[in-house]
C-alpha cells in the first residue's frame, strides 16, 4: 500500500506542476494595432479634427475614423517597420470644412499597444518623435507640420478613440510639454475660401510603441502615409 501512496502522490504533484503558468508561447514584441484583439494589427486609426466642432462630430470628415478597412500593409526595412498606406476622400474632407473657414485641421491618432508573448507587460509608450513627419505632397500651398502636444497619455495602452475621443492625445496644447507632438493640417490661403487638400496629395508620418517584459524594452516602429483620393 506504501508503494501505491507514493505513486499517487508523484502523478498529483506532476499533475500540480503541469497546471502552472507556462513560459510565453513565442518571442516577445509588440505592435501597435487598432484593437486588443483580431482585426487589424500593425495599424492605427485617424481622426482628422476641426476644431469649430466637437471631436468625433459629424461634421468632422463625416464622422469618419479611417482605419485598417481603408488601408493597405505593408513592411519595409532600414530601420525595419510596419506601413499602413489610408485613403481619405479629399471630397468628404471639402465638405467637411468648406461651411466653416477653419485654417487647420488636427490629425487624432487612435490606437492599441499590442504586447505578444510577455511574462510581465509593464511599462508600454507612445512615441512621436520630432521628425515624425516623413514626407509631404500638396499642390496647393497646404502643408503638415508637428507641434507639442500634451503627453499625459503617452503610458496608456488603449488609446483607441472608444477609450479616448482624441486617442493618443489629451490637447494639442502641451504647455511645457516637449518630446511629444501632433500632426496638423494647415490649409493654403485661396481668393474667398481656404485651399484644402486635392486628389493626389498626400503625407507621411512615423510613431513608435515600446513596452517592457520584465527588464527588457520592445519597441515597434510603424509609418502611415495618409493619400487624398
């Protein structure tokens, strides 16, 4: 009976053993993606605002968020990064700022750090460095440019606009805030009305997410451009 405990007792302490946390599936890394989970990965969402309304407002793009259903993918290298190409309709964009002579438009960005195969995710950031800004191409006298933008959300995870209206931001107003930007449209002067963007004019622009699995930090770059159709 003695033999018989003591086989027991090494098949329950197996069994315990077995049922514990189990080392991550795979190598770490992170993403930036536009949800927790499932669709899409390696992307973020754009918002792009004008400030005579409310965020998210109607009459902002038509209330659009552009995100991975009008986008295509890609990877490039040197440094090695994720692409996300967006089409905007550069005739919702008239429509929505032709009845309000806003000079400018604010470009929101929307997303979710993704963290693949951690034991402990504990220190995730957004970065938008100061040349974030990769390129840009207006026919019209309009150009992009950063400024500092408030970084109390830049350790928060979800910055997806169902979590935060302005996503990655709190105001594009960041005081003494520096290290951390936005990206606004500034629309060209025109006889009567503002010059907004046109078909075939388009930008580009870089973020980085980090995070930290126990003392190592991950980061991911990934490159949007924005194309006007």
């Amino acid at each position: 009976m003695h033999g018989v405990d003591i086989l027991a007792s090494i098949i329950i302490h197996a069994g315990t053993s077995s049922s514990q946390s189990s080392p991550p599936a795979g190598p770490a890394s992170v993403s930036v993606a536009t949800s927790a989970s499932g669709n899409y990965d390696n992307a973020v969402e754009v918002l792009f605002n004008n400030s005579a309304h409310p965020p998210q407002s109607t009459n902002n793009f038509s209330g659009g968020i552009l995100g991975g259903a009008q986008s295509t993918f890609g990877t490039a290298s040197n440094p090695t990064r994720t692409t996300q190409t967006i089409s905007a309709s550069a005739a919702t964009y008239l429509s929505s700022w032709q009845a309000n002579g806003q000079g400018q438009s604010q470009v929101f960005i929307g997303g979710y750090i993704r963290s693949n195969n951690f034991t402990t995710a504990n220190k995730e950031a957004w970065l938008i460095k100061p040349a974030a800004i990769l390129s840009q191409s207006f026919a019209t006298g309009v150009s992009v440019n950063l400024i500092n933008a408030n970084n109390s959300r830049d350790g928060i995870r979800d910055n997806t606009f169902a979590n935060n209206v302005l996503g990655i931001y709190t105001n594009f107003h960041g005081g003494g805030f520096t290290g951390f930007f936005g990206i606004r449209i500034n629309h060209a002067a025109g006889r009567g009305a503002n010059t907004l963007p046109q078909v075939g004019d388009s930008f580009a622009f870089r973020l980085e997410v980090q995070d930290q699995d126990l003392t190592t930090t991950y980061s991911a770059i990934h490159d949007v451009t924005i194309n006007f159709t």
